[in-house]
C-alpha cells in the first residue's frame, strides 16, 4: 500500500501528524484484511529526529511496536526518588545521569547481545 507524505507547514505539530499517518495506515490494512487477529503487531522503524515516546502515548490502542535510533550524544536520567535528608521542598527530578556518549555513567543493562556481521564487524545491542 502506498504511504503517505504530508508537507508540514509552520505550527503544525509533526508527531500529531505522524501519529495520524500511522492510524490511517493502519486502519486500511486492517479494512483490507491484512491484519487479521493474532497476526504480530505492526513494526515502524523511526529516525532519530521523531519523538517516539509521545508516539507511543498517541498509539497506545493500536498494535504497534515503534524502534527509533537514538542520537549518540542523548543523555538520558533516572528517576528523582525521594529527597535526601529533611531537606524541605520539593524532590529532586532527575536522578541519576546516563549519557550515551560516556560509558562511565552506564549502569550494568538488563540486556545484552552482541552479534558478529557479515556487513558490519559487531552489533552490540543494550539495555538499560
């Protein structure tokens, strides 16, 4: 089926447009027959520039599964948890720091795998 492509203009925001090609593109497959149940959920393959996390929020009912690549310099932060001491105020927002670009600030991942290419020398796939 073909794909959509929209210009956007100024002020209109791309993720509410996105979300909406997704839904359409979806809704003629299914209207088509070619999502009948049990079949695998849809997988999207996005860039780094789309804000798939706002995506997923917009996308929760539809049976989707959005991979983005991140951008090498993301720094991304844990949880605030709670305030330390009996400091008044309010709780920290951010807790601790994971900046992509400095393996000293990874934490051990929850997941790893290492695959060896034929294109590429090794894939290191990890999760935090």
């Amino acid at each position: 089926m073909p794909v959509d492509v929209r210009r956007l203009l100024p002020g209109v925001d791309a993720t509410q447009v996105t979300a909406a090609q997704i839904r359409e593109f979806i809704q003629r497959l299914m209207a088509a027959g070619e999502h009948p149940p049990g079949d695998p959920e849809f997988l999207f393959n996005m860039d780094a520039c789309y804000d798939v996390a706002r995506l997923a929020l917009l996308l929760a009912e539809l049976p989707v599964i959005l991979i983005a690549r991140v951008r090498s310099n993301r720094v991304f932060y844990a949880p605030g948890g709670a305030r330390s001491g009996s400091s008044k105020g309010r709780p920290p927002r951010h807790g601790a720091k994971l900046s992509l670009k400095d393996p000293a600030t990874h934490p051990a991942p929850t997941y790893a795998s290492e695959h060896d290419l034929d294109r590429y020398v090794c894939v290191l796939v990890q999760a935090f």
